[in-house]
C-alpha cells in the first residue's frame, strides 16, 4: 500500500484521539473511508494502518452508528474472503492466524464473534478432482408427495377457484384470515397437489403480490408495502422474492431515516436563496442522468439533494429526488451485473454504502456479488477440469450456435451419454476461451429458459420434474439469483402441499 497514505492515516489516528467529543458522524465517515481503502488493497490485520485498526477505532467512537455496522459486515465478508483465499493458496497457518486475530477484535470490540460453520467444509477440503467441482454439494429441492386426498368435492373446488380470483383481484394475497388468496391456494393444492389451476393461481399471487410491493413503493407507501411483504413471508418465511421485496421496502425505509437525519435541528444551517436551491436541484437531476450518483466529490447527484434536505428537510423535489436515485442506483447495479462487470458494481456499492450506510439491502447485494464472483470461478475451474483447452475458432463458433439451438429446443442439460445440450457446449467453450464474453451471457439465457420450463412443468402438475430440472441446474449453477429465485418458490410450493 502507498507509504504516504499509511503515514497519513497514522496522523488521522492520532488526531482523533483529541476529536473523540466532536461530531460522531464526521469521524466514522472519515474512518470508513479510509477503511474501504484498506480492504479494496486487502490490508486487513495489523494495529495500525490496517482494516481492523479502523474497525476498532470506529467502534469506540460509536460501536452502534449505522456506519460501523455498514463496515463491519464489509469487513466480515473481506476477512472471510481473505481467509479462503490463503486456505487456498496452501497458506493455512497464515489463514488461522488471520481468522484468530479477528476474532480477537471482535471479542474486544464486544460484538459476537462470527459463524465459521459456512466455510469449515472449505479449511479441510482437499483439492477438487473433476467431479467434485461438478458436484459441489448445493440445497436441493426435496420430492414431493404428489397424493391427493380428493376431499373437496367438485363443487367446494369450482367455488375455492372462484373466490381466489376475486382475493386476487381485491389485493386480499394473505389477509384477513381465512378470506384471502393464498389460504385458499393452500387448501386447494392439499386436497390435490397437481390442481393445475391452483398452481397457476400460486404463480400469479406472487406475480401480483411483486406488482403491488412496487406500486406501494413507486407511492411513497413504505409500511404498507414492508406490512404486506411480512405477512407473505409468515406463510412462505423462505421465499427468495418475498424476501428481496422485504429487503427492498426496508431500504427504501432506511433512506427516509437517513433523509429525516439530514437535517438537525440544533444546528445552524443558512437558509437557501431560491436561486442556490434551483441550482441544486437543478444540478443534481443533471448528475442522475448522467449516473453521477455518488462521485465524483461534490459534482453527483446525493451530494446536491443532500445540501437541500440538510437546510429544507421537507422539500418534496430533493426527497423524490434522493428515491430516484436510490432507484436508478438499484437498476444501474443490475445493468452492470447483467454485463458481466461485476467489479464496476462492487465499487459502486461502495460509494454508495459510504454515504447511505444505513441501506443494508446494498451490503446484501454486495454478497450475492461475492458469489456471483465465485460462481464465475466455480464454471471455470469445472470447464478446465472436464475439457479440452485447445479448441479451433471455427468449433467454438459452431458450439456456441448450437448452445443457442439447444437452449431454445429445450435440451438444457446431458441426459444419459448424450453431450448435445447447451450446457455441455458452452462449459467446452469456456475451458478453450475462458474470456469469451458471449458465454456468461448464454449461461444467463440458459437458466432463464431454465426457469420458464419449471414454472410451466409446475402449471402442468409436474412439480417434481419441475424440481429435477432445478436441481440439474443447481449442481453447476448455485448461487445464480434467478436460481434462488425459483428454488424459493419451489420449494415454497411444495412446503404448501405437504
């Protein structure tokens, strides 16, 4: 790390020790970004200098501030990261003297000291031959018992049905009791597990429920919306997209906090001319086009609604503003995974965590990326396992029109000793040319059509087919989102049934 920022931080500490009865919130910005420092050039341990210095010095300022458990869980995650890397790399005193040493400043800081139970398999796992990579153990989706007790009679189903479309329509997904959508959904599919209509109806109560959670938000309807995802989630309480739109209505929550904490009372701040505030305004719907959310210092978006809400703490065009932005940050990050530039996202997730550290569902996001990344590593070290790394142009061109061929016919994965299926020929493209930039790209479009058939195969009554098709991707794709996604409501469905 450059000599010149380690003696400046040296001095940064020393100066603190004199500040400590100075505004709380000036220090911890300080220190977290000279944190985030540290663990981008992964200068984790030591006393001084170094991550965990920061992270002890953050916590005897204020060890309950949004922005010291914003860096703790980044620093958690970055010491985790380290540690499997040495692990790795055949490193392992360095590793367990690493994770002693944070676990040291966690006891001191008096926080509870992390789960390791994660990546114990990793400490003592022996370097993967082929098929270990192929089958890193992924949660699977269970059978289920498809056999229905018919005790419905036709009649009391035709009626079930019909009300359902009614709840549904009315918004009634999970409440009141007893008069709402998924109550009877579920009494529907335990009377008859292959009740095509009732899976359908599971299917759209989730689409529906989606649609509303982003009304209620685009509304300014916060509770309503964290109000109506809870109740989801205590019927279906492992639900990966109930829990992302919970994640998400909290958030947006998190950011009226932060706005309201903009602006103290107790503090003198000029009033602002009409002139300056139209240029705030002004210049900060500017930066927002231009993605400026965050950076650069002093010419972004935050940093102009931010100064208005600090002196007006109720004006209506800086708060819709600071939510359009938290908006636009949220579908910039998913542009740029969807890209493949998954470190772009990382750094501004950072930015963003810097100045929003209350917005946990960002350091959420910051760990999907994390085994988004893995992800990535896993794909490569199976394809360089399994195949041949010497390809010509011309057949990995013709493999990558045939992925595509495969994708759309349906043949997804090997069945028997046939390798003619998408997957197979894209993992053989990627041990030749692990850079080709099309391949993540058709692995995306493979689960996606992936996921439509299991939905279909589930509309049909097929749900254990559904759940094979799954499985099958899981075993070369866990921790792909849009996995998650649809092992959640899978398995969601089928906990319903049973």
């Amino acid at each position: 790390m450059n000599k010149r920022f380690i003696t400046t931080f040296a001095a940064i500490l020393i100066g603190f020790s004199s500040l400590l009865s100075a505004n709380n919130t000036l220090i911890l910005d300080t220190l977290y970004e000279q944190g985030i420092k540290f663990i981008s050039s992964d200068t984790l341990s030591g006393r001084s200098a170094s991550a965990f210095s920061v992270y002890k010095m953050m916590a005897k300022t204020d060890s309950e501030h949004p922005k010291t458990h914003s860096f703790a869980l980044l620093l958690d995650t970055a010491t985790k990261q380290q540690v499997m890397a040495l692990v790795q790399q055949g490193q392992s005193l360095d590793a367990d003297r690493l994770k002693l040493e944070y676990l040291s400043l966690q006891y001191e800081v008096g926080v509870e000291p992390s789960s390791w139970a994660a990546l114990k398999q990793s400490f003592t796992q022996a370097p993967a031959t082929t098929s270990q990579v192929a089958k890193t153990p992924v949660p699977k989706i269970s059978p289920a018992d498809l056999k229905a007790t018919n005790q419905l009679s036709s009649s009391q189903v035709r009626t079930l049905i019909s009300n359902t479309k009614v709840y549904l329509r009315q918004k009634q997904f999970f409440a009141p009791e007893h008069k709402n959508a998924f109550n009877n959904i579920r009494r529907l599919l335990k009377d008859n597990p292959k009740n095509t209509k009732a899976i359908a109806q599971y299917f759209n109560l989730l689409e529906d429920v989606q649609e509303e959670v982003d009304d209620l938000l685009d509304d300014g309807e916060i509770f309503k919306a964290i109000s109506l995802t809870e109740q989801g989630l205590s019927e279906l309480p492992d639900h990966a997209l109930l829990l992302n739109l919970n994640e998400r209505a909290i958030g947006l929550q998190n950011i009226d906090s932060h706005i309201s904490a903009l602006h103290d009372p107790n503090e003198y701040i000029p009033e602002l001319s009409t002139s300056t505030r139209n240029a705030l305004l002004s210049n900060a719907k500017t930066y927002l086009k231009r993605k400026q959310f965050f950076a650069p210092e002093s010419s972004n978006a935050y940093s102009k609604y931010k100064r208005v809400l600090t002196s007006e703490p109720d004006n209506s065009k800086a708060k819709t503003g600071m939510f359009k932005l938290v908006k636009e940050l949220d579908e910039e990050i998913k542009e740029l995974v969807s890209d493949g530039k998954i470190e772009l996202a990382r750094n501004l997730l950072h930015q963003a965590l810097g100045a929003i550290p209350e917005m946990a569902s960002w350091s959420s996001t910051l760990v999907k990326l994390d085994e988004l990344s893995a992800l990535k590593q896993k794909r490569l070290d199976y394809a360089q396992a399994t195949y041949s790394p010497t390809m010509s142009s011309r057949n990995r061109k013709a493999l990558l029109t045939n992925a595509r061929s495969y994708i759309r016919s349906g043949n997804f994965f090997s069945v028997g000793d046939s390798t003619k299926n998408a997957n197979d020929a894209l993992f053989k493209v990627l041990a030749a040319e692990p850079d080709n930039e099309k391949v993540a790209g058709y692995f995306d479009d493979l689960i996606k059509k992936v996921n439509e058939t299991a939905v279909e195969l589930a509309e049909d009554g097929e749900l254990n087919r559904a759940a094979s098709l799954i499985n099958q991707a899981l075993t070369f794709h866990a921790g792909h989102p849009a996995l998650a996604t649809s092992s959640g409501s899978l398995n969601s469905l089928i906990a319903v049934i049973q």
